[in-house]
C-alpha cells in the first residue's frame, strides 16, 4: 500500500467538492489584484496601508484569558470592490495566559483548507502552546466561517480570484494583528498555519518588518502544481474555466490589463512541458503570479523559518519548483519520514508544536525593529 494512500481516498472524496464552480474572476478584479501585488505585497508595503488605521479592536471578555473582537480588514480599506460583502470583516480569538509575567510570547496560528472554526487551531495548538506562556490569535480566513459568501458551499471558493484576495486579505490581517501585537508589549512574534494556512503564513511574513518565527506546515513555495497536479486538481472544474478562457470577451479583457503577459504566456507552449490543456495552463500561470514566493519579499530574519513538509505528499508537489532554503536563503526543513498530506495533519500536531516552540525560542533572541509602545488605553474591551 502506498504510504500517501490516505491522500488519494481523500482525493476521490473531493470530487463530491468543486472548486472555482464559476469562474477564474472578473478580469478587472485580476486587474486590481495584479496592481496590489506588483506595488504593494510584493515589495514589502502592506504597513503603508496599516499604518493610517488606528491599531485598536472591540473586545468581547470571557474570563480573564479569551477573548473575542474583529476588524476590517485593511485590503478593504484600499480595493473594497474586491469584497463580496462579508468577508471583509476579520474576525479573531484570542488566548492569553492569566498572568501577563508568564507570557512567553504570541502566535498567529492561520486556518487550513476546509478549517472554518476555531476549535481545530484552539485544541490542536493554541492550548498546548498555552501551557508554556505562548499566547494565540486564530483569525476566520476570508471566505470561511462567518466570513463566507451566501452562495458559497463549504470551502468551495467560486471564482479562482477569490484565492489571491485571501492571500492579500491575510497579509493585511495578519500584519495588523502583529503591529498591535507589539505595540501592547508582545514579543517574540510568530505565524504558523498547516496545509493552506503554512502557504498564508509565508505570505503574511514576506511583509512584516521584524524578526519573527515563521512555521509554515504541509506547504511549500508556490499553489501551482498544487492545482494543477496535486490531489485538489481532480476538483477543480475545468470544464467550465475552459470554456471561460477560450471565449474572446474575456481574453480581449485580459489583454486590457497593464503590464500582463499572461495570455503571452499561455500561447509559448514549449515552456509548459508539464501542462497541455489551455485552461491548467492558464492556472499555472495565475497560480505562479500571484503565489510563488518568489514574487515576495524575504522574510526580515528567514533563519527564524522552519518548515514542516510530509515527505510522501500527494498534495504539495514540491518537484520542480523552487525550493524554500533558495528563494529564502538561511531557513530550515524539518522531514517527516514516510507519512502523506492527510496523515500528517491529522497526527503529527505533537511535531508542529514542538518546531513552534523551538522556532519561538530562537525569536527570542532577537528585539522587535521598534520600542513597543503601549496603547492599552485606545483599546475597547466589554464584558460579557
């Protein structure tokens, strides 16, 4: 029996979960997304747009160390067209030890694919975590949870733009989150996430201007053989995007947007030895625009980033592409021998925890780019 044998049974259960049901998004929702990230996410500015927000949250207080609160999310702030309404509304928990003195420091734990409640993160993670002073936040990801379009079914994202606004949405978020994190004395600092969440965690630490742990789980450096290749490929309706594709209105659009080559790119067919049908192509393309790391800065401190990878994926496809120890020279690996995708996030949590834990500690080391200020006092907390 196959060692990933999991990760296909998995495989074939998907088929009953489509994903982009709709569309690849509107050409000048792809638009507006390329502009942000050639300008903005992709060269480190995400805090340009956090910085004219008031780093303040309404808290709801149950008991002395949870707590509850949302905000907008910054990307909102700048593109509020790209939002089905809804999503743009960043809700989060937070768990604290009691006593501020035993307080070793925070994580962001980010939700993995199909993740849309806390209790996965708080149970799996926060908990353990919190038995040794780390402290968590688990935000909802858009398009999960509360935060999930009327229309949509489960984690079944309708258009192929929705992917890449998470991924923004996130890094606003996250760096929101951490910038408040510091000014109220929190420190060391870290993002963790597995499967889809370690992907988010890379992403949100590509802007951050200080030296934190990052620990992305079951991800790798780029989405596009995820879904063109890997075990989601099968559920993704590619019949439908085919067809989109090929019609003229839609590529004469595409074609409209400034500084794009993609539709070059789709007709240079000897540089896709991999993909032969227009429409995986074409998703290779936008999966590598938008989700190669490549594409984003390097982390302030990339030896406080150590990885988790199942050696036997049939999910993450890691032949190649880029490895993570080249596009962010300094960081670290950690193998877990003859296991796939699904068993690892099921089981080896106990491993997750203990490279969160070591990654924490050697952040420790290291002093936050700025004296943290404190602005308790512009914080609004309510008893329930």
């Amino acid at each position: 029996m196959s060692k990933n044998y999991v990760d296909h049974i998995f495989r074939r259960s998907l088929l009953l979960s489509k994903l982009f049901t709709k569309s690849w998004g509107s050409p000048q929702t792809l638009e507006k997304l390329l502009y942000f990230r050639q300008n903005f996410i992709g060269r480190g500015r995400i805090n340009e747009l956090i910085e004219k927000k008031k780093p303040t949250m309404e808290w709801s207080r149950k008991g002395i160390t949870y707590m509850e609160g949302n905000f907008i999310s910054p990307l909102y702030e700048w593109c509020p067209e790209l939002f089905v309404p809804g999503v743009e509304i960043c809700t989060w928990r937070g768990l604290f030890p009691e006593k501020s003195d035993k307080r070793n420091g925070l994580v962001i734990h980010l939700a993995g694919t199909g993740d849309h409640t806390f209790f996965r993160r708080e149970y799996g993670f926060a908990n353990d975590l919190l038995k040794e002073g780390y402290s968590a936040i688990l935000i909802e990801n858009p398009y999960y949870g509360t935060r999930k379009p009327k229309q949509q079914f489960s984690s079944s994202l309708l258009n192929v733009s929705d992917l890449f606004v998470m991924g923004a949405a996130i890094i606003g978020e996250c760096n929101f989150i951490l910038r408040w994190a510091k000014e109220t004395g929190h420190w060391p600092l870290g993002i963790s996430g597995v499967s889809m969440g370690g992907y988010m965690a890379c992403l949100a630490a590509s802007n951050v201007h200080d030296p934190i742990a990052v620990v992305p789980c079951l991800s790798w450096t780029t989405a596009a053989p995820v879904y063109t290749e890997g075990a989601l490929s099968d559920a993704i309706q590619w019949k439908n995007l085919g067809k989109e594709l090929s019609s003229k209105h839609f590529r004469d659009s595409i074609l409209q947007i400034k500084d794009c080559d993609w539709l070059d790119q789709l007709d240079d067919r000897e540089s896709f030895g991999r993909q032969t049908e227009d429409s995986k192509r074409f998703m290779w393309i936008l999966m590598e625009e938008f989700t190669n790391l490549s594409k984003y800065p390097v982390p302030y401190e990339p030896s406080l980033v150590k990885a988790v990878i199942a050696e036997e994926d049939a999910y993450i496809i890691r032949n190649d592409v880029p490895d993570l120890s080249d596009l962010w020279p300094g960081s670290h690996i950690k193998i877990i021998p003859g296991v796939g995708h699904v068993q690892a996030y099921i089981q080896m949590h106990d491993v997750f925890r203990e490279v969160i834990t070591e990654t924490m500690e050697a952040a420790r080391k290291y002093s936050p780019t700025e004296t943290p200020t404190k602005i308790q006092e512009n914080v609004e907390i309510k008893e329930n």
